[in-house]
C-alpha cells in the first residue's frame, strides 16, 4: 500500500481488506479526533466525507505526498463526533449526513437540514431511524443598524438552476451571504442502491449533465478499482479525449458567460460559437453532444468515428483562428477589466483550506490537479502544464479558463497522435465478493470524487458521489462580502457551481 | 385656417413618436443582434410585444396601492407630453412655443418620481433596490441635462426648442468648443436616462444587477405595455432632442409646404437610423460598469455641461 505513510499518524483498529487503490482504516474515537485534529491544523485536506447507515467515511488527502487514505467511524451508537465543528469545510456535507441518515454529529454547533427541505415521504431516506422536527429554516442572523435582507431565488428570472441566496445588506455592500441549495435533489444515492454497475453507471451520468464525462470516468475507475481490473489502453485514451472536449465546451460556455454578466454580450456570442462546434464535433466523434453514457466500467461503449477525428481537427483549426482573438479582446477591453479584476477575491488560504478544486482553487494558488496530482491513466503519460494563479479574482478564474482551454486543445492533439488500435471494452470479471474502489476524474469544476462498495454479485451496496463545488460554495459566500450586490452575479459565474451535482 | 394646420402637425407629430417608438427600440435590438452574428427578432416585434401585454390580464400584489396601478398611466402621459414636444420633422409646431427644455426636463422627471415610487409600492427587495438606484442616476443626471440646456440656452438665446433647432440650423452658430462639450454630456446623459450599457442593461435577466427592469418587475399586463412604451417613448425622445439640437439640418421651418415637410420627415428618420445603429454599436463594444462607476461617469458629464456654460461665459462667444 502506498499511502500507508498518511496513516501512520492516525492511530486506527483494522485496515478494510477490500479497498482500493487507497487504504480504508477504521478508527476509534482517538483516530477521529486525531484525524480531526490534522484537518484543522492544515497538515491534511478533506477530499470527502459521506455515511452509510452505521458509519461515516472521510476522505483524507495529504497534498504535499500525494497520498490518500480513507478513515471510517462506526456509529453503532447512531452518532459520530462532528467534523464541522472544528473543521467548517465538512459542514454542509455533516448536515448532508444527517439528513440521509440520521446520524447525529455530536457537538455540532449547526445541524440545521441542508438537503431536506421538508418534502420527503420520510426524513432520513437512506437510514433507519424515526421522525424529525420541522421547523422553518432559519438563516444565520446579521445584525446591526440599517440592514436589510434580500431574498434572492430558488426561481431567478433567468433560465438557471434553482438555489437560494440570502444576502444581508448594508445599501449595496454585502455583509452577509448565505446560500441554501437542495432544490434540485433527486435521491441519486438512494437510486444507486442495489442498482447492477450499468444502471448504476448511467446514475453516475445524469448527476451533473454538465460534467457527464467525468462523473462516469470516475465511477468507472472506481468500480475497476473495486474489482481490480484495467481499462485497455485505447479506452483509457478515448475517456480522455471526452473529458477533455467536454472541459472545452464548458470552458468555452464559461468565458463567454462570466463576460455576459458585466453585459458584454459580444465575448458570449462568439465562444457560444465555439462551444456549439465542440459539441457538433463531440456528436460527430461519438453520437452524443454531452457524450453520456459512453465511459463504462470496464472500458468505453463506441469508439471513434473517423469523421469525428475529422470534425474535432477542423474545431480546432478554428479556435487556433478564433480564441486569440477573444483573449485579445478580453484583455484590451477597459471595461470589462474594470469589472473582473479585483471582484470577488478568494483568499489562498481560504482555498487551501477548503481544498477548492478546479479553477476557484487554482486562481487562488492552490496547485491541485487530479490528472496531475493523482496521475491516473492516460493522464499519467500526457504531457501538460497545470496554471496556477495566486489573485484569487474573477480576472483570475477567467485566465485560469483560458489556459486550461490552451491545454486541453494541446492534450487531445496528444491523444489522437497516441490513439492506437486496441480494444475498446474489456469484459469485467464476475463478483468475487465485497470489494470497495474509489477514484477522483479532474472535472471542468474541479475533482469529482466516486466512493463506491459492490457486494458479491457486482451490485452496488453503497455509492457516494462528492462534486467539486462542495468545497467552491462556501468560497462563494465569503468572496461576495465587502463586494456590492450588484457584482454577485458575475462573481458568481465565476465561480459556476454545480447545483445538481451537490444536491444529489 | 392656420389654427387647423398647426392642429393637425401637431397631432401628426404626436402619432408620429407614438408609433415610431417601439420601431428604434426594434431597430437596435435587431443592430446588436447582428453585431452578435444572431438574426435577431423582427423588426416589429415590439409592436407584438405591446399588443399581447395589452390583452393580457394584469396580476397585481395583493399590497399594491391605487398609486400602483395609476402610475403606468402617469409615467406615460407624461413622457408622451414630453415627447411630442420635441421637434422632430419639422419646428414651429403648435406645443413648441407653449413648452421648453426645462418643462420637457420636469415633465421627465416628474415621470421618474412615480415610477421610483411604484418600484418601492409593492415593498420586494428588487423594487427598492432599483428605486434606490435610480435615484442615485437622477441625481447625478438631471444636474448634468439642466448644465447642458443652460449652455445651448445661452447660445440660442432661448430654452424654446423650435427656437433653438431653427438657430442651430442658421450659419449664426459655426463650431464651437462649448457646443461640443454639451453635446458630449447630452449624450452620456442620454444613455444613463435610457437605462443603456455601461449604466444599466435592458436585456438582463440578472435580478441583482437591474436598475429600470428592477423598479418595474413587478408590473404586468396593460402596466407592463405603458411602462414599456413609456420606456421606449423617452429613448425617442432623447435621440430626437440630440437630432433636433445638434443635427438639425432638413427639420422643416414653421409654415412650409407638404413637401418640405415630407422632405423633413424622410431626414428625421434617416437620423434615427444613425443613432439607432451607432448605440448598438457603442453598446455592444462594452461592458457594464459596476454600480459605484456611475457617479463617475455621469460625473463627467456633469462637468462637461458646467465647462460649457463657463467656456461661454468666459470666452462670450466661443
């Protein structure tokens, strides 16, 4: 095992015998807290943090090694120790915990509902346990003379998708902004329950339909983690090449939005035409413009098309002709500038601390990569730079953007230079018995984490899902303060948090 | 029979910005959609726009006041006063020598207090965010127009605008330094009062980020059709106002024949065109500025109408 170093530290009872490619220790109150401790210190970054009926799981990671290791608390007992309490970046995940299964977090300090709105046949789905208080939700409180609240959502007068932000206002200043998601939950892992690795996979697909290709890129390597098995070379290079193009596409809709937001309405017009031809091109290569339901366990379902390499080589002889004109004109126009730099500032050490994937936390010199850091396959043997910027600005997320626009056009060139002849899907071998995988894939937001446990018939007993942007909301909240109302929604671009990918 | 004529122009003039309005506002949304390489709605689709809020039923807030529901109409009579007072193809019209700048200027602003009223009416969020921002532009903007009347009024020797379009289309005037400068802050003053990038962005759908849209949001049916007309009667205005006094050569002179004023009319829409197509232009090449800009840049044209004034005082003829 590699990362047996991180866990030399966290005092644990027994190693999971069947987790992969990451130990999995369970841990005893002492462990726990230790574990806790080292959060709070900064020594390690919460990757994840999820619960099953009687136990909880944290992800752990140590940036410096590259090492991940996975601590379990049995909550025979129906409750855990809070994280949140000492460490605030596992708090909406905590109360996401105890509305799915009634765990209680002992000393939390907010155990207000996050994903349960109320509206459920039954409060604690997943778990076990009886009924729950229903009070109205109450917001944190802001306090002092000439305040006032504005109510924004969950319905917006633009077509987006629903969400809540309170803001507390002083005139147009922002004191206090705090957002309620939940609106778009849909029981994906209730559904993943007992569901066969192909329906579980098309699950994996439609939790964000923005970052389709990576959420099934990470399910897959979980579920061949789980079961010990590598997906063939060409496949390996294929699921790259759609995430890489759906990173384009997204990045392309990203630039031209956060630029429509200061009403610049020209930037938007022209990578909204990019980003139709990378979609067109994605259609062309594979028979799906969001490309869903083609990375599998075990491989991919269809292979290239011949007029797909085609459409995706004339893609980018236009965006080589086209993009350096936009990044002039973003650059030269005053006004825009005026609005993007300096707005909305995310501090280093709030990234660092929250572990913001993606480009919140690269804007914010946080270097964390999955293709890079975790180097899984094919990433490991492409060559590509990884752009870290340390102003934190919206300026900033937009630069990020366009590099990693630079880069991804330079890796598929690389994939389909390397694209040999091979098989594209390998049979997966039967059951052998509990097995449990996990795995990360770099989404356009930022790293998609799958925790996945199948039982003997490769059914999956337990799937735990966890979007980059559990970690780039709370940034949100504390990149509007100090900035007026009216610059939120470009903030807020800027950052383009998934909702359906958190409300699960 | 000199009384009936001047009836008639005067009430043509009247169904004249009436009907054109919602033609310009068309006119630019379809500019900008080409600038963004998108076909665009039709030209006419304003024209739809109104008919089918007309029949529509209105929703109202349950806490709306009567002061709610009349305003639409205030708004509207008010800003279609003001309208049909400003010259457009031809002077010496029957109103211009009752009314001047400033009532046009009161008439508009007497407008705007009503609509920041209605946006705060309702009590939401929005409605008091727009008001207050609003009010903040007004402040800033109604000093500056007044500067920039003073200073074409002291060139012209007059604030009656036939009076001042016949003489700025006289060889009495040349170039002058003054002139520009007004003329400058005029049209700043122009994009701010008709709510145009970089102050505020009719095509919004960004609740937080409205100033017009925000105080009206909560208007629907008939409201929503007049305040809309209202909307589109003040862009008209504006460019026919900056016509009239800058470019007012082809407007036809009191007591003409038909065909003078045919002549006059067929100038007046090609200058609407001009203007039409250059504010899409202007507005598609930037972007909003943030909220705390605004002082700023109406600021500017603020002292852009003082200089004015002053160069003309100083230099007495410049």
């Amino acid at each position: 095992m590699t990362a047996m170093g991180l866990l030399d530290h966290i005092p644990y009872t027994r190693l999971a015998p069947a987790h992969r490619p990451w130990p999995r220790a369970a841990v005893a109150d002492e462990g726990w807290q230790t574990a806790i401790d080292r959060l709070a210190e900064g020594t390690l970054t919460l990757l994840g943090f999820w619960g099953e009926p009687a136990a909880v799981h944290m992800a752990l990671l140590d940036e410096a090694a590259a090492e991940i290791a996975v601590v379990s608390y049995d909550c025979g007992s129906g409750s855990f120790p809070s994280v949140a309490v000492r460490h605030p970046p596992a708090l909406r995940l905590e109360r996401a915990i105890h509305d799915l299964f009634g765990l209680v977090p002992t000393g939390a300090a907010d155990l207000r509902p996050w994903l349960d709105h109320h509206v459920w046949e039954r409060p604690f789905p997943l778990g076990s346990r009886g009924a729950r208080q229903t009070a109205a939700y109450a917001f944190l409180p802001a306090e002092g003379e000439g305040l006032h609240q504005v109510a924004v959502g969950p319905v917006h007068a633009g077509t987006i998708e629903p969400g809540h932000f309170r803001f507390t206002v002083n005139g147009e200043y922002v004191v206090r902004l705090e957002q309620w998601l939940g609106y778009t939950h849909k029981g994906v892992e209730s559904l993943m329950r007992g569901a066969n690795l192909e329906a579980a996979a098309k699950l994996a697909n439609r939790t964000s339909g923005d970052s389709a290709v990576a959420y099934a890129f990470a399910f897959a390597r979980a579920a061949e983690a789980a079961l010990q098995v590598e997906a063939p070379p060409r496949a390996t290079h294929l699921r790259a090449l759609m995430a890489e193009l759906e990173r384009l596409a997204n990045h392309f809709g990203d630039i031209g939005a956060i630029c429509n937001d200061a009403s610049f309405a020209l930037m938007h017009a022209q990578t909204g035409v990019l980003r139709e031809r990378t979609l067109r091109a994605a259609d062309a290569a594979f028979g799906h413009r969001l490309m869903m339901d083609l990375v599998v366990p075990g491989g991919v379902t269809r292979d290239i098309a011949p007029e797909g390499i085609a459409a995706i080589r004339a893609l980018f002889v236009e965006v080589r002709k086209v993009f350096p004109r936009l990044i002039e004109l973003y650059d030269n126009t005053a006004s825009l500038q005026d609005r993007t730099v300096t707005a909305g500032t995310v501090k280093a050490e709030y990234a660092r601390r929250f572990g913001a994937g993606g480009y919140v936390g690269r804007a914010s010199g946080r270097n964390f990569d999955a293709r890079r850091t975790l180097a899984y396959a094919p990433y490991d043997g492409l060559s590509f730079e990884v752009p870290v910027l340390q102003a934190g600005d919206v300026d900033a997320r937009v630069w990020i953007r366009i590099r990693e626009v630079e880069q991804s056009v330079a890796l598929i060139e690389q994939i389909l230079h390397r694209l040999a002849p091979g098989e594209i899907r390998i049979a997966l071998p039967a059951g052998r018995g509990e097995c449990e995988g996990m795995a990360l894939a770099e989404a356009f937001r930022g790293d998609v984490l799958v925790w996945l446990r199948l039982d003997g018939e490769k059914r999956v007993q337990r799937c735990h899902l966890r979007d980059a942007s559990w970690f780039q909301w709370p940034l949100l909240e504390a990149a509007i303060e100090d900035n007026i109302i009216a610059d939120f929604p470009l903030c807020n671009k800027s950052f383009n948090c998934a909702y359906s990918g958190v409300d699960l | 029979m000199t009384a009936l004529r001047d009836f008639l122009l005067q009430g043509a003039q009247m169904l004249l910005v009436l009907l054109l309005a919602p033609l310009l506002t068309g006119f630019v949304r379809k500019v900008k959609a080409r600038l963004l390489r998108r076909r665009g709605p039709p030209l006419l689709q304003p024209y739809r726009d109104l008919v089918r809020l007309m029949r529509k039923d209105v929703v109202l807030a349950h806490n709306a006041s009567w002061l709610f529901r009349v305003i639409p109409y205030l708004m509207f009579a008010g800003t279609w006063v003001a309208a049909s007072l400003v010259p457009t193809f031809g002077s010496g019209l029957l109103f211009s020598w009752t009314a001047d700048l400033i009532a046009i200027i009161a008439l508009l602003g007497s407008a705007r207090f009503f609509q920041a009223l209605a946006g705060m009416d309702v009590g939401t969020a929005f409605g008091g965010i727009g008001s207050s921002r609003e009010v903040m532009i007004a402040t800033l903007a109604e000093p500056a127009i007044l500067m920039t009347v003073f200073s074409v009024a002291m060139i012209a020797g007059s604030t009656q605008l036939s009076y001042v379009a016949e003489f700025m289309g006289s060889d009495a005037v040349g170039l002058r330094v003054s002139l520009g400068m007004a003329f400058v802050a005029l049209i700043i003053v122009a994009l701010a009062e008709n709510a145009r990038i970089p102050v505020d962005n009719p095509a919004t759908h960004l609740e937080l980020t409205m100033v017009h849209e925000a105080m009206v949001l909560e208007y629907s049916g008939r409201h929503l059709a007049l305040v809309d007309l209202s909307s589109q009667l003040k862009l008209l205005l504006y460019v026919s106002l900056i016509a009239c006094v800058f470019l007012p050569w082809g407007a036809a002179p009191a007591e003409v024949g038909p065909e003078r004023l045919a002549f006059g009319a067929l100038l007046y829409l090609g200058k609407l065109t001009v203007f039409g197509f250059l504010l899409a232009l202007f507005e598609t090449s930037i972007a909003k500025m943030r909220v705390f800009r605004i002082p700023d840049f109406l600021g500017a044209a603020l002292m852009l109408a003082l200089l004015a004034t002053l160069l003309r005082f100083v230099s007495g003829g410049m």
